[in-house]
C-alpha cells in the first residue's frame, strides 16, 4: 500500500474514532445530568414545576465543557427530550437547563420538506422565530423571560396541532452549536 493511501486511511479511523467519541460523550453527559430522568425539581433544587397539565415532555438544555471550552463549535450544545412523539392537543414542556450556560427553549413549526438544524442562522446569530408557538425562557416559572439560568427549570402549555416542530434555543450561537431537536405530534 502507497504511504499516501495508509495515511487517509489513518485520517478516516481518526475521523470516525472522533465522531463516536463525541457522540458517547454527549450520551454520558446527558445521562450523569440526568436528562433522561423524569423530574419534577431544577438541577439545583432551587425550584420546582407545578402539575402541568397535557402530555408533558420532560426537555433538558445542556452544553459540555462550559465557558472553558471556547468557541461552540461541533455540536457541544443540545436539545434532549424524553419523548419524541406525543398525540395533539395540550402539551407541557418541563425545561431543565442542566448546563453551565444561560438557555432557553423556542417552539417552531417545522416546515414541510425541511429539518431539524437547517434553519438560516442571521447575522446576529439567531435564527428567525416568526412564527413561533411560544417558549420557556423564564427561571423557575412558566412562558418567557431571560433565559433559563444554569441549574435551573422552566415550562410551557402549548395547544399543538399534528405536525412537526423543532425545540430550539435560540441564544446567540446556540443552534448553529447544535441546540435543536424535533418532536412530532400525531
């Protein structure tokens, strides 16, 4: 085999090796911050959720390595449910931010023939929320505010009709860094 040839090879393994990683990685973070868990209390204990009512979606924010880690760039943030489908009607989002950063969380319909994560992102590094069902951005309280501190939980009741929609946090930066993820209501 050509050096040349044994090399690429060698830069795929890696390349691959990497991916993986990166994805298990992300699984192990989410799973120690119990994103997978059904919770009712912040990370941090410092506030709790009411019964909502609906289907309710446990949804968990979170981003690796925190401020240390420079740019967001490779997909260190995400968007985690517990649930990717529900039926139509009253749905309850319960938002925890288990990450070291501010974020919140944006519903948007999901456009017929589009993705998750191929919205434009605009100068201002945010993507357009018109048309926007509602959000939960409010620490320890329901709909919009600030942004959800880290350690902290927020909610929203939407009335959803069937179709698809992507959960985003649309901070600056946040969902070109990989903050998005789909739920299909049916």
């Amino acid at each position: 085999m050509k050096p040349g040839r044994r090399n690429l090879r060698f830069a795929a393994a890696v390349g691959v090796a990497v991916i993986v990683l990166a994805g298990a990685s992300t699984v192990a973070f989410a799973s120690a911050n119990h994103a997978f868990s059904h919770r009712w209390a912040a990370p941090s204990g410092q506030c709790a959720a009411p019964s909502l009512p609906g289907s309710v979606v446990d949804v968990t924010l979170t981003n690796m390595g925190g401020a240390m880690m420079g740019a967001w760039q490779g997909g260190m943030m995400r968007v985690l449910t517990n649930t990717q489908h529900v039926p139509a009607g009253t749905i309850s989002l319960r938002v925890a931010n288990t990450g070291s950063l501010v974020h919140e969380l944006v519903v948007l319909p999901l456009p017929q023939g589009q993705q998750v994560g191929e919205r434009t992102v605009g100068t201002d590094n945010r993507v357009d929320e018109t048309g926007s069902l509602g959000e939960a951005s409010h620490s320890c309280g329901p709909g919009a505010g600030d942004g959800i501190n880290p350690g902290s939980l927020g909610w929203v009741t939407l009335t959803l009709a069937p179709g698809r929609y992507e959960l985003i946090c649309n901070l600056p930066g946040h969902y070109s860094a990989g903050m998005y993820t789909q739920l299909t209501v049916t």
